[in-house]
C-alpha cells in the first residue's frame, strides 16, 4: 500500500476561488503633438450657479482654476467668463 502517492496531486479549487482579473487593455493611439479631450464637466446655467451656496461655488471655482475670492455674484462671473 505505500507507493500509491507517487505523482503529485491535482488542486481543483471550487466556486469560492479568488476571480482572476482579466489583462485588456485598449491600445490609444496619439498623434505626436495632439492634446487629450478635456474632461471637463459642462458648467451649469447661470440660474442653476445663482441657486449654489457660496461655498460650493467656491469649490467649483477652484476645480477649474478660477479665483474663488470676493462675493457670489464675483465668482459666478468669473465662472461664466
């Protein structure tokens, strides 16, 4: 009866295996000197900006790189320039 574990054994694992993440990747391709698509979400109308607080506009400000100082109606215009 020894010599019946020879070869190695066969591992199955079962449902509860980690998933293996797939490897795609979608090539891209560039012209030299061409700039990437802004992402850059639309900006809202000038009665939606009225209706913000300031503190959100003043956060909206500096996601896109406006001056975000002085009064609401300041950085609204600042904004929609």
């Amino acid at each position: 009866m020894g010599d019946d574990w020879d070869e190695a054994a066969n591992v199955f694992e079962g449902d509860d295996a980690p998933p293996e993440p797939e490897k795609n990747f979608d090539e891209v391709g560039w012209e030299p000197g061409q700039k990437a698509p802004a992402m850059i979400p639309q900006l809202p109308t000038k009665g939606a900006l009225n209706k913000m607080k300031k503190a959100d506009l003043v956060e909206l400000a500096e996601g896109r790189g406006v001056d975000s100082e002085g009064k609401k109606d300041d950085i609204i215009e600042r904004l929609l320039a």
